[in-house]
C-alpha cells in the first residue's frame, strides 16, 4: 500500500499584478544578489511571456507564472513527507474546480 501525503492549506496569497513569483529571495534582494532587480518596473521589463510563465532574472533564479483570473486571494498548500517531515510540495489554487472534476 502506497501511503499519499494530504494537501495541509497553510494560507492565503494576495495578488495584485496578476502573477505568482517561486524563488530563493537571496538571489534578487540585496546588494550580494546575482539576479537583482532594483525595482518592480526593472522586474517587469525583464518579464517575457511563453505559455502563462517566464524566467525574467534567467533560468534556474525562480519563474514567473500567471495567476488564473489575476488579482485576488489564493490558497496556498503544502504537502508534508511522512518519514521526514519536509515540506515535499507547494500548491496554489488559482482556479478552483469542482471535486468532482479532478476525479474525472
């Protein structure tokens, strides 16, 4: 019997550009970074979109996704390894489904 970690909703993320970033904030924050960005507008010019996501500080750094109706609160969720006890994955809903429609 395979055991399958429950999804655990931890919180809420706010959005009001219409996109999600997923990165180690140590490679664009400060003065040490090696992808900064000085600003959300030097952010923005190095966005460029291919398929609802980009890399604009280059690959490997974090992506940019975009968020399914843009602005809003969504729920966040974690996965936690049984044996170890780490955070295994990270969900965010940016449009909810019925249950019965990811059954199918």
């Amino acid at each position: 019997m395979v055991y399958e970690p429950d999804w655990q909703e931890i919180g809420h993320m706010s959005v009001d550009a219409g996109l999600c970033w997923v990165g180690d904030p140590c490679y664009v924050l400060g003065d040490d970074a090696s992808s900064r960005v000085t600003d959300w507008i030097d952010f923005c010019n190095k966005l460029h979109k291919e398929e609802n996501h980009s890399q604009p500080l280059g690959e490997g750094v974090g992506v940019a996704v975009s968020t399914g109706y843009g602005d809003g609160s969504y729920p966040v969720s974690i996965m936690i390894d049984p044996h170890s006890e780490r955070v295994m994955a990270i969900r965010v809903d940016f449009i909810k489904e019925e249950e019965d429609d990811w059954n199918e």
